[in-house]
C-alpha cells in the first residue's frame, strides 16, 4: 500500500473527543452568531488551543462542513421512524412541523450552511429525500392530492419557517407551526 491509498488511521479518543466538543460549540457559535462567528472564541470555549482547531479544521469551511453533517445526521434520525409510520398521511404532516423546527433552529444559519458547505449536497438530499418519500408514501395511501408536488410543500413549509422566525425574532406572535402546518395538510388531503 503507498501512502496515498492506506486507510486514514482512526482518531485518538481524546482527539476524538475534542472534535467533538469543537462541533458542538461551534454549532452554538454559528446559531448565535452567524456563520462568522470567531473561531478563536470558538476554540477557547471548546478547551483547546487555536492549533487543534485549525489541526481538525483548516478553515471556517471545514468547521461549517463538520456543524453541516451533523445537522444531516440529526435531521436524517428524526426522520427515520416517519418512513415507517403506519399513517403515512400524519406522518408528512409531523415531518413538515419538524422541518419548520429544525431549519428554525438554525436560523438564517440553515441558508449558509447550505450554500457554503462542500457536503450542501448531503444535507439538502436528507431534507428532500425525506420529504420525496413522505410525500409519495402519502399519495399512495389516498391520503393527499396526487397533484401535489414535493416542491410545493417545501416553499409552503419555507414559508412558515420564515415567519415563525421572523416573528420570534421581533417579538411578534405568529400561529402555532403545528396550526399552520395542518391548514396546508387541510388543504392537500384528498375530499
């Protein structure tokens, strides 16, 4: 084997654990602050120097990348037991309540993930893949309009999640996410 093709060799438990710990405070760095957020802070508040920072993650890109797949993975395991929920209707209804949640949570830090991360791919495939397969189980179930595409609950879905947050951000009230998710599933379900 050359050196290009050997396996990376695994990380040290305590390396290991210090990419983890960098993870999960930068995801709460960049939901505070923005994608801009100092990783100098970021490293101080993690424990480590600036050198194992920089050693795991060469740059704010690889960091957002890292916060990008980890948000994929959550996303992907609260999905999980939608696809085989025995009422596939209720089911995309619930998953559409968690999306507003999940992308509302991370605020306009969703967008830049998205758009900044080499694996943008990954995470954009959990969301519609997800919703793609809800969707679809939903119509075979005689549940929703067979017009109804994947795309349009997805911009109805965005919608939602850009109020609810806009209005939580200036202090405004906005209907329950859950309320105006069920008036579009009122909307879609078959008559």
């Amino acid at each position: 084997m050359t050196a290009e093709t050997r396996a990376p060799r695994p990380m040290r438990a305590d390396a290991r654990r210090n990419y983890e710990k960098l993870v999960a405070v930068a995801t709460e760095s960049f939901l505070a602050n923005g994608p801009e957020a100092s990783l100098d802070e970021i490293a101080k508040r993690a424990g480590v120097g600036p050198g194992t920072l920089y050693r795991h993650f060469p740059n704010r890109e690889a960091l957002l990348d890292a916060v990008c797949v980890q948000w994929a993975d959550s996303v992907a395991a609260d999905a999980a037991p939608l696809l085989s929920a025995e009422d596939p209707t209720a089911a995309l209804s619930e998953w559409l309540v968690r999306l507003v949640d999940h992308v509302g949570a991370f605020k306009g830090l969703a967008s830049a993930l998205l758009l900044s991360s080499e694996r943008k791919h990954d995470t954009a495939w959990v969301l519609h893949h997800t919703s793609e397969e809800l969707v679809e189980r939903a119509k075979a179930a005689g549940g929703i309009r067979p017009d109804v595409t994947t795309s349009e609950l997805m911009q109805l879905t965005s919608g939602i999640t850009y109020a609810c947050s806009n209005a939580k951000q200036s202090g405004k009230t906005v209907s329950a996410p859950e309320r105006l998710i069920g008036l579009i599933m009122d909307g879609v379900r078959t008559r």
